[in-house]
C-alpha cells in the first residue's frame, strides 16, 4: 500500500484550494502544531467525520530483551493516540 508523504498532502492542497504550494504547506504545518500542542495540553481534538487525537500514557513495566531474555525495565511513555470515526474504518 503506497504511503502519502507530507509535501505530497500539501500538493494536493494546493491543487484543491487553488494556492501556492508555499502558504498550504504553512497552513497543514499550522493545523498540525495545533492539533499537537491542543494534545499537549492534556485535551483532545475531535475533528467531525475524521476521528479524535488524544494523549495516551504507557505506565512504566518489565519486560524482557528478546536477544539476551534478560529483564529490562520499559519506561513510563506518552504518545499521541488517533481513533478513527466508525465510518472511516476499513
């Protein structure tokens, strides 16, 4: 399955929003560093027909190397989450 890059988002908005390839890749980078720092601050982001990004924490655990299957302790993470809306899954 063939990946879309991000300057080729940006193309694509440029093309349908008829402007420069300059000012959509602006605006896709503003949309994206809000949609980041809105998560950072401890709320989610629900975009309508799309789906919702939200914090996740991981808890910190034990795990186990799997060359050496000696013990290891996994840190404590935080991650950005996406679940789609039911009608976006495929």
């Amino acid at each position: 399955m063939p990946t879309i890059s991000k300057s080729a988002l940006v193309a694509i908005l440029a093309r349908k929003a008829d402007i420069s390839k300059k000012d959509a890749a602006e605006k896709l980078e503003s949309v994206f560093d809000t949609i980041i720092e809105t998560v950072k601050e401890g709320n989610a982001v629900t975009i309508a027909g799309v789906g919702t990004f939200k914090k996740k924490e991981s808890a910190a655990r034990s795990g186990r190397n799997p060359l050496t299957g000696k013990p290891i302790e996994i840190k404590a993470k935080t991650s950005l989450a996406f679940k789609a809306v039911p009608s976006l899954k495929i």
